[in-house]
C-alpha cells in the first residue's frame, strides 16, 4: 500500500485501535510507530499524516479507550429509568472479554506515568460515581450505597484479572451468562424478582 493511499483509507481511530491492540498484547512499550505500521500494512508516512508523534498517539488510543469502556457504557445505562435497570445495563455492558482485562491491568500498571495515570483515576471514578448514584437511587443510603459500587467494581476488576491470567477459572459460553447473572442477583438488590418478572412475561409471550 502506498503512502498517498493510505492516508485516505486509514484514520486516526485506525491507527489509535491498533496501539490499542498493541497495548493489550505487550504494554505501552509495544506502542512502536514502525511496529504498527507494518501491523497495519502502510508506511510511517500514513502515521505522520495524523499525529505528530507517539506521545500524540497514546493520547488518542487512551481517549479511544476512555470513551468505549466508560463514557458509551455509562450513557446507554443512563438511558434505563431506575437505579437497578441502569446498573443492570451498566454490568451486561461492561465489557469484560480478555481484551478489556488486557487493557485496563496494562495501563494500570504504568499509572504513576502522568499521561496515564490521570485517565486511569478518571475512568476509575467515574464508574464508581455513576454506580453510587444509582445504588442510592434505590434507596441506599451514601455510606452503603459506596460499599457496594465498590465491592460492585472489585467484581469486575477482578474478573478482569482472572480472565487475562486464568481464563480456566472464569465460566466461558453460556455458563458465562448464569454466572453474571449471579453477579447481578448477589449485587443489584431486588434483580432476582425482576428478572423472573422478565422471564415470566417471555413465557407468556411465546
């Protein structure tokens, strides 16, 4: 592919989406300009075209990532109506594939960097924020309603973990299901009646 062409075809999310790749295979050192490009199949000419240099790269890659794992994930929960609908959303829309677990424990791992760190602590409370004011939308008051996001959000970080580290442990297909349904049955008061509701009203409308 040559430069003048792949300029046109290839876009800034292209090459952010790739560093992001890079990233969860190897950490932000396989974050290498060259490296990608020939990953992407274009010349370095193609990268220069959209940033100015690494740096402006990883910028674009953790903004990527911020707006997919937090700010998308929050605003399709936010469109639910109550506290428990949204934080049901919010878990069934955490993603929470290997990729993601890759992802979050690689910059984790080099937060005290400031371009990451200061990302990291963002993405991290606002998932707790949005999470503790949806358990006090249910009636929790702020201390429990903080217990839980918290205990809510180790759930998820530490399924992260296990899937990256010991997929073997973590429930994979269908029983991947039943198990965050659990989850959500054990964390979300009130998500067991709900969900026979819901599974009742199937029942009927076959």
């Amino acid at each position: 592919m040559h430069a003048h062409t792949s300029r046109k075809t290839l876009t800034a999310d292209d090459w952010a989406d790739a560093a992001l790749d890079a990233i969860a295979e190897g950490g932000l050192d396989a974050v290498a300009v060259e490296r990608l490009a020939r990953r992407l199949g274009v010349t370095k000419g193609s990268f220069y075209w959209h940033f100015s240099n690494r740096k402006a790269l990883l910028k674009a890659a953790l903004k990527r990532w911020e707006r997919q794992q937090t700010d998308d994930v929050i605003a399709r929960a936010a469109m639910e109506t109550d506290g428990a609908a949204r934080i049901d959303r919010l878990f069934r829309g955490a993603d929470g594939s290997k990729r993601a677990g890759q992802l979050y424990l690689a910059f984790a791992a080099v937060a005290k960097e400031p371009l990451v760190g200061a990302v990291v602590r963002r993405v991290n409370q606002r998932r707790i924020d949005f999470m503790v004011e949806n358990y006090q939308a249910l009636g929790l008051e702020a201390r429990e309603a903080r217990q839980r996001a918290v205990l809510s959000y180790s759930v998820y970080l530490g399924t992260l973990q296990l899937r990256r580290d010991a997929p073997e442990l973590v429930p994979s297909g269908p029983e991947f299901h039943d198990y965050m349904d659990y989850i959500r049955e054990v964390l979300i008061p009130g998500f067991e009646a709900s969900g026979e509701r819901l599974a009742e009203s199937s029942r009927h409308s076959r």
